[in-house]
C-alpha cells in the first residue's frame, strides 16, 4: 500500500532563498504550461511537452529534469480534475463549481507543491540531510526531522517522487513510500465501532471517545472565523486560511488517536472491525438547521479511512455493515421501534427490557451483524447436481 511520509526540512537562509525561487519558477512554468494546455485542449503528456520543452527551458530557466516534472505536474492536475468531474464531484452540467472549473484553465500559486525524482533529488539517511536541484545550482546538506516511525519508513520503503512545499513559513518534503502489506488473519470475532457526534467513537467493549472537546475546540474556531469574515480585509483572509487549516489538522489528529487505539485493540486480541455504511448520511437524514453546519464539519468519514488504512497495514480485517437502526434495535429481542431510544443516551427496550448506553448497543448491533454477514460471506458454495 502507497504511504506519504513528510519531514521538514532544515535550510540554511541562503538555502531558503534558493529553494524560494525554484519554487516560484517551478510554478510560473507550470502556469504556463497550464495555459498551454487549456487553450489547445492538448491531454497527452508527450504532446504538451513537445509544445512547452523548449520555452520553460529557455523562459524560466530550468533544467530538462525539472521541466519534464512540471509538464507531468499539469497532466496529472488535469487528470484529475476530469475524473472528479466525470465522478459528480462538482456537480451537474450546468453547476457552478463545475462551470467555473471547465471555464479557465488550473491555477499554481507560487507556493504550489513541485515534484522531484531521484535525477532531482537524493537523500542521505544516515546523515540526515537531502541534496536538491535549485535554479542556482545544486544544493547539499540540507537538513531534515521527523518522527523516528516516520523516518524508519522512509529509510525502508519509499519510492518515486518526493514534493518540496512551502506551508506555513516552513519547507517540507513528502515523499511517497510503498509498503507491503501483511495478510489479513481470519478473525476470532469482530468489534463493532458505532460513530457519532457527542462520541466519536464507541465500541463494543464500551471503550467511549468523547467528542465533547473537538465541538468546544470547533465552536471556539467558528467564533473566531465570525470576527474575522467580519473584517473582510486579505490580512483576515489569510488567517482565516491558516485557522482552517488548523482546525482541520486538530480533527485529523483526533481520528488518528482514535483509530489507533481501535486497531491496536483488534490486533491484539485477532478480532476484525466492524463499521457502519455512513455513505449518503446526508441524504437519509433530516437535519435541523443548527444541526446542518455540524452533520458537514462531523469527520466521521476521516475517521473510517483511518481506521482501514491502519487496519491494512495491520493485517486486521475491517467489514462495513447496513447502518439503518443500530440506536434503535434490541441486540437481545430485535425489537426495534423509535420509543428503544428516549434520550440520546440512553436505550431502553419496550419488549425485553434491556437497557444501556445508546451508542454501546448500537455497537454491539453493528458487531453482530458483522457476524452474520462474515458467515455468510465464508459459508461453503453448494456444489451443482
């Protein structure tokens, strides 16, 4: 499985300033290039190069290798645009979003990621430190951190292009790594993960992650992006960039510790992971108007991706499940009716009785159906008369 891993990087001033300028060279080429490619509707990469080799060369000063990467820059970006427009991501025909992304050609600011191959750029584990192509010529010994898990996979496992990126006042690197992925086990048994709101996470064991914290952490951030839309100066508008980019990486954070320790837990005792289908969510459910901001900033999907992603590497089977009255059905009778769940949390059987927190059932409901759906899926296909 394909892997990122970023390390910062550790440039001296006048390494910086180098590495500053390649970067916005980088980017004039690719929009250029980008233009080149709107206005003669060229999609193969080895005619747009034909058509933009020479003047980004010639224009912006770059070397062959570094050209050739930001022609494949632009391929890719196109690339990608289309496939998100034929997958409905932007909407209709008519849309707006859809309009407006058909109608120019794709934009690279100056502090756009550039892609490097091994002809660009070589790393030098043991020492710690990288040597790159710049417009001023190449430069070594430009130190780099990271995690030591993130550096042991770096050393390990990585292939292909690293990106150079400038965020936040400080340069980074991401490189790709590709690595193998264990066999997944046959499970003993499966632990249902019901998400939420008010609870991220809560599974069948009644391990509870609370998410009372990220909505305080998230309102104080929408209070603070009240006042400054307010302001509706481009000062406001870059800290309104950078907040959400902090808020977003606070969630990311969050997720990653709850999918950690969920996947930790399965491996351990050789159980699988059994996850609600929360596709489409929002076109099943009727939301309040104070409830619609929260139901499109919820991370529930993040959280699911985290928990397959680490489950992979893990070896640790992960299995989705029908979603529909998990809070409302009694895991012991299978009585299901509205009235099983009075408050939020809490259930309480009409038939039988039983009674418990609302979202420990509705991961109980969800492990059994995992149940169920494994022995189905492993059952023996009966031979033909």
């Amino acid at each position: 499985m394909k892997l990122v891993v970023q390390v910062k990087l550790l440039p001296t001033p006048a390494q910086a300033a180098a590495l500053a300028t390649t970067l916005r060279a980088c980017n004039a080429a690719a929009q250029y290039t980008s233009r080149v490619a709107f206005e003669r509707n060229v999609k193969s990469r080895n005619e747009l190069q034909k058509l933009c080799y020479r003047e980004i060369k010639d224009r912006f000063g770059l070397s062959a290798q570094p050209a050739v990467r930001v022609v494949k820059k632009v391929v890719d970006a196109y690339t990608a645009l289309h496939a998100g427009i034929r997958a409905g991501y932007l909407g209709g025909e008519r849309s707006r979003r859809r309009v407006k992304a058909e109608s120019k050609p794709i934009a690279f600011n100056t502090s756009s990621a550039q892609p490097f191959d091994d002809r660009c750029l070589s790393w030098r584990y043991d020492a710690g430190t990288v040597s790159i192509w710049t417009t001023a010529g190449r430069l070594k010994g430009i130190g780099f951190v990271g995690s030591a898990d993130q550096l042991a996979t770096l050393r390990a496992h990585r292939r292909g292009e690293s990106d150079l990126l400038f965020r936040d006042g400080g340069w980074f690197l991401i490189a790709t790594c590709e690595v193998p992925e264990p066999e997944v086990f046959e499970p003993a048994d499966w632990i249902g993960v019901d998400r939420g709101i008010t609870n991220l996470a809560t599974t069948s064991d009644a391990d509870n992650f609370q998410g009372r914290r990220l909505q305080r952490y998230r309102r104080w951030h929408g209070r603070k992006r009240v006042e400054l839309q307010a302001k509706r100066t481009k000062s406001a508008k870059r800290r309104l960039k950078a907040r959400a980019r902090k808020e977003a990486r606070h969630a990311a954070c969050v997720n990653h510790s709850i999918a950690k320790d969920i996947v930790a837990v399965a491996q351990r005792t050789g159980r699988g992971i059994a996850l609600e289908e929360l596709r489409g969510i929002r076109d099943r459910v009727r939301l309040n108007r104070h409830q619609r901001a929260i139901m499109s900033s919820w991370p529930f999907h993040q959280l699911e991706r985290h928990i397959t992603y680490k489950a992979r590497r893990a070896g640790v089977p992960v299995l989705l499940v029908d979603a529909r009255y998990t809070s409302q059905m009694c895991p012991r009778c299978k009585h299901t009716t509205r009235s099983n769940r009075p408050t939020r949390d809490t259930f309480s059987c009409r038939l039988c009785g039983l009674a418990g927190p609302a979202d420990v059932v509705a991961a109980v409901n969800v492990r059994d159906r995992a149940r169920r759906a494994w022995v189905l899926v492993n059952a023996p296909v009966p031979m033909a008369a």
